[in-house]
C-alpha cells in the first residue's frame, strides 16, 4: 500500500525535492534597489548540503526535472554518484550504472582520461565536454588540480582553443549579440535561461590575448574567464553569462574561412558601434539589475580605454586587460621590494609597450607610489615608455603620441632600439606588456644585469610564445640575480646549483576575488583602489618562503584562498567608504564571503527532514 502511494507521488517529487532554482531579480529594468537585504540561510540546508538554494531568497522554477533530463543538465547531474535512493525518486534509476561512485573516485578517473591526452588542445576539449555534462565535477577538477588545469582552460591553451573554436565548437556557452541585433538586444538576454546572472565577461574579439582579431572566435576568452571566476573565486556558476559582441572582424584569413562562426563582414564602428554597446549595457541592467558586474575584455586599445572611461561611474564594470593586469603587475613588484630592500620611488621603470596594458600599471604603480609619499609628478618621472615608434617622448618626429601616452612622455632626444634606451637610461625595472615575443634580447638582459645587483625583469606577455623572454633566460643571462615574473607559466630554472621558481603574474589572482567582493558587497562601482588594495593583500600573502624560492606571487594551488582573502577585502572597503548596499552589515567579513561562494561538493536531493513529538517518522 505504502509502496503503491509512493508511486503516485512519485511524479510530483521532483518538483518539491529537486527542482531547479532562480534567484529572484533584485529591482527591475532601470536598476535594483539601492540597499539589499543579506541572503538568509538555512543550517539544515549547509549542514545536510541539500541541493536547493541556500544563500539566498528563491522561487521554484516550476519545471519538473527528472529521470534522463536530470541526467542532461549540467547544473544538476551528479553522474555515478546519485546515491540509490536519489536514483529512486527522481527517475534514474536503470539509466546508470548500478555502482555509486563518490566525487573523489568520479575525480580519479577523470584526471586519468585527462592525463591520457597527447595535445593541450585535446585536454582543453575534453574538459569542455566534462563542463557540459557535469558541472560540479569540472570545478572540483579545475579547484584541486588548478596549476594543472588553469593553462589548459586559460591562458595559453585558450589562445589556440580561440583560433580554432570554429572546428571545436559543440553547444552553445555564452550569448552572440551581433551588430544586426540592435534594437533587440534585451530580447536576447531574455534567451539565457538563467535570471539571477551577476557577472558578465563580454569581448568584441578585436584583440584576442596577443593574437588579434579573431572576431566570434574570441568567445573562448569570456567562457575561460568566468569558468576562473567559479573555480578560483567561488562565484556561483549559475550568475555567471559570457557574451560576445559580434560587429565583424577585419581578419582577412577568418572572413574566407569555411570554419569561421561569426559574421563575415568588415568591422563596423563608430556612432553605431557605440549605440550597440549602450543597447548591450542598458539592457544588462534592465534584465539583470544595477548590481551586475560587466568586465570588458580583449578590447583593441582604441576602445578599450575609451569605453572604461565612459562606463566606469555609470556601471559596475572594470577592464582586466588595464585593471586587472595593473593589479597583478603592482602586486609582483611591490614583493620584489621586499627582495630588493627597496621603496617603489627608488626605481626607474622601463615599459616595453605604452597600451592598454603598460598604461594600467603604470598609472596603478603611480598610485602606489602616492601612498608611500612621493609626489604624483615625481612617480610620473619615475616611468619611461617605449612603443612601435621608439622611446615616448614629447616631441617625438614620427607622431604616434596618445593622450594617454603623452602623461608618460620625456622630454628626451629620439631613440628606437630597446637596447640603446636601456643603455642610456640604466632602468632598474623593465616590465614587457606590449606582445612582442623575444622583445628582451640577451644583449638587453645583460644590460639590466650589468647596470643592477637585482635586476626586476618581468615579461608578462602571453601567450608563451609572446613572452618578451623566458624564465630560463632571464636567470641565465643575470646569474640567478634577476627577480623575475611572468604572463605564463614557466618551468622552474636552475642556475649555479639553485633552483629558482618564476612567479606568474596570472590576472586569475585578482579578477576572481574583485568579482566575489563586488557580487557579495553589493557594489554599484569598481574603483581603481580597489585594485591597489588588491595588490597590497596579494603582496601580503606572499611568504618569505616564496620570495626564497623566487616567487612573487603565491602558488596558483592556494589561488581560491587568495581570492577569499581578496573578496573580503573589498567588502571591508567597500563598507568602510559607505559603498556597499548589502544590509545589515554583516559583522565578519570574511565568513559573510564565505557562505556566498560556490560550493564544490555534490549537494543531496534527498530534503531534510525532522521528527515532530508524539508522531511517528
């Protein structure tokens, strides 16, 4: 009899038990509310880890998912690891395997078929299709295994996954707004199935790492990006929406590519542009609210400084190409002053490069030198630029001077060769951001070496084979003297008997944890110190064990504590300045951070359950 009423209800128990949920929209089209109420949560829903929405106030999607269904959603499927009961009520029973594995053995076996692989590309797509089928289980993979995993799904597998997404592509992972959208564009986000999105990663593809335009190619960089933001900083899969901007690609080689998935015209810009590009932002806060983090990536330089400029107060968005690459650069030299036993204002610093880039950390650097003391003009004279056309200077024959540039110009006579400028300035500290792979000759390391007892080299290019140099030639060439740092990942190197472990100056390090304290704080805007207190927490975390090693930066297997550590200091400034609108404040900062990350662990879809007195259970 009772096996008999189970049946009947059988049917409606997905829907109480296991179904899918949204977070509910905080405001509406035009903006959220200006203070929002602290998620509540719910200790038997942490403590038994039930697969429902804890961190928040939901409403049930409504949707019955079960049997194969649950099995085809990412979000949901557990795989193997479905326990017998759960495999029961929710209709999978006789659909897998009758052996229960656990997320541990599940990771075993999947490192192995991982390891199998023979090309980076190959393991970049065989975690794409564990990502598709199992979500939590590729987190787990990419948290426990990340300075494994992060240059396979990031920088510098990512780079030729982009050039070849066309023959890759398998499912759809993020949205295409094309220019032939405008006017629609809201409809489109209306497509995404998912209504609590708080972080969007959107590119337009024009300038894809160190490679280019690569157009609707580029949509590998916003996946990659936000699959960092959950595995490194605990956002929540489910908020998180890559978006490519699709205006055309002046890729000569793409637009006659049978492969090519974008569309196959010539860039359009200009008022149109610019009009698609309000459309897209308005229409983020209008589906999504005020609260929506935006971060601009693998924008070309003539836009990118532009629209972060024209954005940056009316949105909550930031630039990890300027921003984030100037936090994770100033993080590294602010620890090699602790090697150098030096002040930021001792140094000269050598740019190769004057964009994007180059132009963020140096006005970040700038910044941190202000906080020491030194005057803002004098920090300014503490920086010297070299681009395509030279050394940057005022009154330079060959043009090229960028507003932007033109705050870092010299009053100097004209020179090209890096090596003449380095010979003739005597740098201190050379920082290559300018993608030109080999750009630091032998000649010029010698020279750095010649001219400093602890030469600061940091080649931070990628992908490796942008890099300005690599790990072994900078310790080479300086006799094991050089505090070194890099874009992408190097091998350790061992010269005269020591082995020195390069340090990855990897954005990973900051745009995670800014993203977490932004969403968790509740921020409207992202400030530029907030990226300075950035550097500084992430230089604090550096041990005297590393900076032994050669290290300046901590290892990336630590990188979701350091993300932890980061968010928490947002939020703390961000309540200390009056910019939070998360209410009441919650009295500890970082376990508030804490209880709204992600959660790698399979939940139970199995609800808990409690005895009343005097009734049976």
């Amino acid at each position: 009899m009772a096996f008999s009423i189970l049946r009947n209800l059988q049917p409606t128990l997905p829907q109480l038990v296991s179904p899918q949920l949204r977070r509910l929209p905080l405001g509406g089209c035009g903006g959220s509310r200006s203070a929002r109420m602290a998620p509540l949560t719910s200790a038997a829903q942490q403590k038994r880890g039930f697969q429902g929405g804890a961190g928040g106030v939901y409403e049930v999607d409504g949707a019955k998912v079960r049997g194969i269904e649950l099995l085809r959603d990412p979000h949901l499927n557990k795989g193997m690891a479905f326990t017998l009961k759960e495999r029961q009520i929710l209709g999978v029973h006789g659909l897998l395997p009758p052996s229960v594995f656990s997320q541990d053995e599940q990771a075993s076996r999947i490192i192995a078929n991982f390891r199998r692989a023979t090309t980076d590309l190959d393991k970049y797509i065989y975690l794409s299709s564990l990502q598709d089928r199992n979500e939590k289980l590729f987190y787990r993979i990419v948290s426990d295994h990340v300075e494994e995993m992060a240059p396979i799904i990031y920088t510098p597998t990512v780079g030729l996954a982009c050039q070849k997404y066309g023959a890759i592509f398998r499912r759809p992972r993020g949205l295409y707004i094309t220019i032939n959208d405008l006017g629609h564009v809201y409809e489109i986000l209306c497509n995404w199935p998912e209504t609590g999105v708080k972080a969007i990663v959107v590119t337009d593809g024009e300038r894809i790492l160190g490679l280019g335009d690569l157009g609707a190619f580029g949509m590998g960089i916003p996946v990659g990006k936000l699959a960092l933001y959950t595995a490194m900083g605990g956002v929540k899969p489910t908020q998180c929406l890559p978006v490519v901007i699709d205006v055309g690609t002046d890729n000569e080689k793409l637009l006659v590519d049978p492969m090519y998935i974008g569309l196959r015209h010539k860039r359009v810009r200009g008022q149109k542009y610019d009009q698609l590009i309000d459309e897209f932002l308005n229409s983020v806060i209008c589906r999504y609210g005020q609260g929506t983090l935006v971060q601009f990536e693998d924008f070309a330089n003539h836009n990118a400084f532009r629209l972060l400029e024209k954005y940056r107060n009316r949105y909550l968005t930031f630039n990890d190409d300027i921003q984030g690459t100037a936090s994770v650069a100033v993080a590294g030299i602010i620890a090699a002053m602790r090697i150098t036993k030096t002040k930021l204002s001792d140094h000269k610093y050598l740019f190769q490069g004057a964009g994007e880039a180059s132009i963020g950390i140096a006005d970040l650097l700038v910044m941190a030198m202000e906080e020491e003391g030194t005057s803002k003009e004098e920090a300014i004279s503490r920086i010297w630029m070299v681009d395509s056309k030279g050394l940057v200077t005022t009154n330079r024959s060959t043009g090229g001077l960028t507003a932007l540039k033109a705050v870092y110009a010299k009053d100097h006579a004209e020179v090209r060769s890096l090596e003449t400028i380095c010979e003739e300035l005597k740098p201190t500290a050379a920082i290559g951001a300018a993608a030109i792979g080999g750009a630091f000759t032998e000649k010029f390391i010698q020279m750095m070496a010649k001219h400093n007892d602890r030469p600061i080299i940091f080649a931070l290019s990628n992908p490796t084979s942008k890099a300005e140099c690599t790990a072994e030639q900078a310790y080479k060439l300086t006799e094991g003297r050089c505090v070194f740092a890099s874009g992408s990942p190097f091998d350790p190197v061992e010269v005269n008997g020591r082995v020195y472990v390069p340090g990855q100056g990897n954005n990973a390090y900051i745009f995670p944890g800014m993203a977490l304290g932004a969403i968790v704080a509740g921020l409207h805007h992202v400030t530029d110190i907030m990226f300075l207190r950035a550097s500084q927490t992430l230089a604090e975390m550096v041990s005297e064990a590393h900076l032994e090693e050669g290290r300046l930066y901590p290892p990336l297997s630590t990188v979701r504590e350091v993300s932890t550590k980061l968010a928490t200091r947002i939020v703390e400034y961000a309540y200390e300045k009056g910019m939070a609108t998360t209410y009441p404040e919650p009295p500890n900062k970082e376990d508030f951070v804490r209880r709204h990350q992600y959660s790698l662990d399979y939940g139970t879809f199995v609800p808990p359950t409690y005895p009343w007195p005097g009734m049976p259970e």
